[in-house]
C-alpha cells in the first residue's frame, strides 16, 4: 500500500513544530503549577525599583564580563587550530556569540548549532572542527559547574537533591579519562577511529597551555554566573552563604541546560524555590527567580539582536536549514511502498 506522496514532509514539519512548541508548553505548565502553589500577586508585590536599580547594574557587568569570556575562548581556540579553521578576531567572536543567545534560550542545542555554523563561516572550517571547537568549550564548562557543584557538596558534608559526591567524582573523572584517552602517544588499535574523528579534533590536538587558559576562564564564565546570583539575593536583601550559593547554583546550570522549558522558565522557578527554600518566604524566592530568569532572558534576546543582527538573523536562517536538511534526510530513509 503507498503512503500518501506529502505524508512524509507533513509529518517532518509536524516534528519541527513540535520541537519548537513543546518547550513552551512546558514552560507554561510548570509556571502553572508554581503559580497554584505560590500566589503570584504576592510574589510580584516583592519586585520593587529600588530592587530592580540594585540588580541591573550586575547584570550589565556580567553581560560583557562574559561576552568578553566568550569572545576570547572562541579566538584562542581558532588561533591554536590554524589547519582547522583561520583565526576570527575577537570582536567578530563576540558578535557571533552574541548572535546565538536568542537560539541558546530557545534550546541550548540549538544555540550550539548555530554557533558551529557561524564558525564554521567565518572561521573557513569543516562544520566538524568548528563543532569539535564548541564542544571543547562546552566540556570545560561542565566540568567547571562540577567543580562548583562538587566543592560545594564536600564543604557543606551533604547532599543536595540526591547528587552523591561520587557520582560527581566519577564524572569528573570520565571527563579527565576521555582527554588521556584522545591525547595519549600510544596506538588504541581499533579506537583509533574514534580518537581520528573531526569532532574530537580540537580535544586531541590543542596544546596544553590552551586547555589551561580554557579551564581557567570556564571556571571564570561559572563563578561570574554565582556572582550574579549574589547580587540578585543582595538586592532582595536575603543572606544566603558562599557555599551553599555555588553549590545551588551550579545545579541550577544544570537543570537550566536540559532541553525541556523554554529559556529554562518553569524549570528555574522550581528548582530556585525548592534549593533556597528556608531562606526567606517562598513568595520572595519565586520573584527573585521571575525576576532573574526575565532580566537574562530580554537582555541576552536584546543583545543578540542589537549587537549583532546579521548574524543572529544567519544563525537563526542556518538552524532552519540544518532542520529541514535532517527532516528531508529522515524522508529519504522511509521504507517504499510495499
């Protein structure tokens, strides 16, 4: 029996649909269900100008403290792979960061799509070593949030939402295990397909100075993040301590990074109540989370589309592209009739 000729691409785009609503259907389940159990109009009487001229001060220094993070990461890793890819300046770097924080909120994914791409533009490489490039910074960032996450647990002597110390201990070490495996002098026999592949590039060939100076400023991008954090709670005026702040903060990265709430609004607000919860009424805690997760969300959108424009409107062109190229690839790969 043949399938009717456009049931394939309908249901293709049904898929791109979905991918693109389903964040914000969740996102608005979860505010649904936080709203329920915290009044929002209560919340909301929390949110004053005095707090708002308090935060926006950090929040504009950590916008260009780690764009300028991001920009030099991007040209450090370009400038050591000169076979791979040419050199971008680090205003260009910058530029095309910028241009991948509204698809970065949309779905972490996807903004590390459209970063890879742009890369790969303007860097002149293959889309694999601009993608191997990307991963490599992304590694040191989870690792960085580890740390945090880790240092945290260790000092407090406790657990936090069930995460065992050496559960983190032996991420941690799968992650050093895997840049041993990709860079050690000796032959692996049949894996040395794996450690040839053009993702892992970057990951096996940068020079070791470079993993340190990567380390060091992802380590820096992380902190800046609990810094931030700092300074919303200083604007509230709750207390909170050091470690338990790098501590809930870096599992708040986490939860914020997985692909199911739009911008990480619903998931946030759940996970900042239920973290710092004890430290002031949970009214409080919910609006400094609305306040938080908004103030990032409207400045890195207006950022990206203020500070660089054409390249937000290429990367968002490029992801679209990239998404019907993998829909007419899944077409192809239908059995015929039968």
């Amino acid at each position: 029996m043949t399938a009717p000729p456009n049931e394939g691409t309908l249901v293709a785009r049904l898929e791109r649909i979905a991918r693109i609503l389903v964040p914000f259907l969740v996102s608005g389940a979860l505010l649904a269900y936080v709203f329920r159990r915290i009044d929002i109009r209560v919340a909301l009487d929390y949110v004053t100008g005095d707090i708002l001229l308090r935060f926006l001060p950090a929040l504009v220094v950590f916008l260009g403290f780690t764009l300028v993070i991001e920009a030099q990461c991007l040209h450090r890793v370009t400038l050591a792979n000169p076979t791979d890819a040419t050199p971008i300046r680090r205003a260009t770097a910058a530029r095309i960061k910028a241009a991948c924080y509204l698809l970065g909120l949309l779905n972490y994914a996807l903004g590390a799509l459209g970063l890879s791409i742009l890369l790969q533009r303007r860097a002149r490489s293959s889309l694999a070593a601009a993608a191997g490039m990307v991963f490599l910074i992304s590694l040191f960032d989870i690792g960085s949030v580890l740390v945090w996450v880790a240092a945290g647990a260790a000092l407090l002597q406790a657990d936090a939402f069930g995460i065992r110390l050496g559960l983190l201990g032996a991420i941690i070490f799968s992650i050093v295990a895997g840049f041993a495996f990709l860079r050690a002098p000796l032959s692996m026999g049949p894996l040395e397909r794996v450690r040839e592949l053009e993702i892992l590039r970057a990951l096996r060939s940068a020079p070791l100075a470079l993993l340190v100076e990567i380390g060091i400023l992802r380590l820096l991008f992380v902190s800046s993040f609990v810094a931030l954090v700092a300074a919303l709670f200083w604007a509230f005026g709750i207390e909170v301590g050091l470690i338990q702040l790098g501590l809930n903060v870096g599992i708040m990265l986490v939860v914020s990074a997985l692909p199911i709430a739009a911008g990480g609004l619903g998931t946030g607000q759940i996970v900042f109540v239920e973290l710092f919860s004890g430290l002031a009424p949970d009214a409080q805690l919910l609006s400094a989370s609305i306040v938080f997760s908004f103030a990032m969300i409207v400045a890195r959108a207006l950022l990206g589309l203020l500070f660089a424009p054409e390249f937000t409107r290429e990367a968002l062109a490029a992801a679209r592209a990239a998404s019907k190229e993998e829909a007419a690839g899944d077409e192809s790969e239908e059995p015929g009739p039968r």
